[in-house]
C-alpha cells in the first residue's frame, strides 16, 4: 500500500493580538514534508516577525538537506535581537520525513512533540544534542501507517492558567485527552484543530498566550476522482466516462447531466434521495459502483464555503463533517480523505441552467477556486478539462 504524509496546523492568538506570535511552515518536494513551528519570544508584532523569520528560514534550509547545526548558526546571526529583552529569540520544532515515515524531528524549546502512535499517545525517544551554544533534542522518525506526530507551542501547556487550571494544563492531561478524542480516521488537520479547540476553551476564549499546534500524519494514499458536467462532444461521452472511472478508490459525480451519462454507460439506475438535510443544498442521488452523486453548481458553491473554512487556521470548527446533505459529504471525502483529486471537468452548456445567473464559466471558476483550497490543504490536484 503506498502512504503518504499530509499536514495541518490551527492557531489562536493571544487575546487583544491581532498578530500570532507563532508561525507555522511546510514544504513538500517531492517525497519529502519538511514543516516548521516556531514561536517568537512575547507576543505580537516582534514575536511574529522572529517565528516568521525562523520557521521560513529552517523550513527552507532542512528541506534543501543542509546539516541543522548551519540551520540553527543560520538563526542565530539572522534574527534581530529584541531592544527591550536583549536577545533574539524564537523556539522551533521541525519536522523532516519521507513518505515511507523515515525522518527527524529537532526541538527547540517547544513543548516536547506528542507521538500519536497505535490509537495512544506516546513520548520519542530523545537524544540530547549541543549546537552554537544551545540545547537541541533530535528524535529519528520511523512512522507507521495513520501515526501522528503533534508540535505545539507553549500556549498549549499554559491554558487555563489563573482560570479553570491552577497549574495549566500539564502535557500528560494533554496526552489523556487526545487519546479519548483522537479517531484514527481524522486527517492531520481535524487533529490539530481538535488540541487547539480545546485549549481555546480552557481559556474561556480569552487565550492568555498565542497557542499553535501542527500535525503531521501519515496514511495510505487515496485518489478520488470527481466528474463536474458532461463534455462538449457528446459522441466523447462514453470516452469521458471511462477516463473518469479508472485508476479511482472513490468516484464522485455532480450534476444531473453528469449523472445520467455515468447511470447510462453502467446500466445502473440514477435514484434521487427526496430527504432534505439542507434545505440550501439539493438532495443526492444514488449510482451502483460510484461512491457519492450529488447535484452540481449549488451544491458546488457551499462546498467552496465549507473549504474556506477548512483552510482557515484561525477556524476552530471541528473538520469531520457529520451532516447528511451533499456538500457535506462531499465535503469530508475531498477534505478529510482524499489525498489526491482528479477532477473530469465538461465544458457543454447545460440547457438547464438557461434564463439562471449560471454558466459555464461560474463553473469553471468554481471549480478553479476549490482547486487551489483543496491544494491549500496539502492535496494534489489535477484538472482535466473536455
């Protein structure tokens, strides 16, 4: 089975900032994820630009190979130094691995990285480290299938502080929680938003610090294929439809037209579900041997809603989706478990949508923007335009 790492990160701000002090990079070339958090010494303004120099500046570094004791020198000499405190300073945790799960994880001053690991939360094996005067801890990664790796800033062990916590709340709480919360089918983005969420609650929605957590995970590759209008040629029908079913493990269709050609060249029924979970999202239908057959355009539109949100790191929404209509579970096989995308795009004019603010061109809009979210969330994406 062949794996792949996907990743995501969420994040509050201290409360009255409207800068976060952490920064969260990632950078996948080729087999390799390379992903940062760094948090800047304070808050606001000065810690923002020290994380945003330190993750941008190791994340490049690591990813291009270079040895992390230049990384770490590299930081040092470039960061400018604080006038109030004296220093320049900004902790870090990085992480660098292959697809097959084999990698390191540096820690500097963060909060010591969770190991999601079998369904429980373990520590790494740490190995001390002396670089340019500064402590490091290495960790070598050796991940197995749906594994998670969490980083976090120290806005995570501080929540609650002073309100619901006395002490905060300590990292093997933290542990506990994720281990009854945890599902091993979240993406590494519902996982991270699921820690943050928390956190933002034991503040009372007042975060007395930022507090970013970045997760890592790795899982079997899944491809979807998804089939938005019929193709201007209707002799290429049959053709269209053959591209569209191979090589896919979920196949998704939307658009009455589209529906119709997929049931005809299956010689399988096209039913329609008259239940409205929605009432702004148009019911699904139901194909033997494909996965999920919704409506087109409206349908289409409130997914490009649902991915905004998705994206947003700021967003605390949890990202599994348990709502019925088909933006919705369209949603969470696209979000949650794809890891590749194919769409099969028709360009024909749908005699349907005359006399309606729709043409092809809102479509191919659409379709564009869900593109580059969804690649926004770490997915490949392929357009296939006929």
């Amino acid at each position: 089975m062949e794996l792949c790492l996907e990743y995501g990160c969420t994040s509050v701000n201290k409360f009255g900032e409207e800068l976060c002090g952490d920064n969260v990079v990632g950078i996948v070339d080729g087999d390799y994820t390379t992903l940062v958090l760094a948090d800047g010494l304070g808050s606001g303004v000065k810690a923002n630009i020290l994380s945003t120099l330190t993750s941008k500046i190791l994340c490049t570094m690591a990813a291009n190979g270079i040895n992390i004791d230049e990384c770490v020198e590299t930081l040092i000499q470039t960061l400018p130094v604080c006038q109030v405190r004296g220093v320049a300073y900004s902790t870090f945790s990085l992480i660098h691995s292959n697809n097959e799960g084999k990698g390191f994880l540096y820690e500097f001053d963060n909060p010591q990285a969770i190991y999601y690991h079998k369904g429980k939360c373990i520590d790494f094996e740490r190995e001390k480290l002396e670089i340019c005067g500064k402590t490091v801890y290495k960790s070598e990664l050796n991940l197995e299938e749906n594994d998670v790796i969490l980083v976090m800033s120290d806005g995570t062990i501080h929540a609650g502080i002073g309100q619901i916590l006395n002490f905060g709340w300590e990292r093997k709480q933290i542990m506990e929680h994720l281990d009854r919360c945890i599902k091993p089918t979240m993406s590494a983005r519902a996982v991270a938003c699921l820690l943050t969420s928390a956190c933002n609650d034991l503040y009372l929605d007042k975060p007395g610090d930022d507090t970013t957590v970045a997760a890592v995970k790795i899982r079997p590759r899944l491809n979807v294929n998804i089939m938005v209008g019929p193709p201007v040629d209707k002799e290429k029908d049959n053709f269209y439809v053959e591209q569209f079913l191979d090589g896919a493990d979920k196949k998704v269709v939307c658009g009455g037209t589209s529906s119709q050609i997929v049931s005809r060249y299956l010689n399988k029924p096209l039913r329609t579900s008259f239940d409205f979970p929605d009432k702004d999202v148009p019911p699904i239908g139901f194909i033997e041997g494909i996965d999920l057959t919704t409506e087109g355009v409206l349908t289409l539109r409130r997914l490009l809603e649902l991915s905004e949100k998705y994206i947003s790191i700021n967003d605390l929404t949890p990202k599994t989706f348990t709502k019925q209509d088909g933006a919705s579970l369209l949603a969470n096989v696209l979000f949650e478990e794809a890891t590749h995308i194919k769409f099969f795009v028709g360009q024909s004019v749908n005699v349907a949508h005359q006399g309606l603010p729709i043409d092809i061109t809102m479509k191919m809009k659409l379709v564009e923007k869900l593109a580059d979210n969804m690649r926004a969330m770490g997915k490949t994406v392929i357009l296939n335009y006929d």
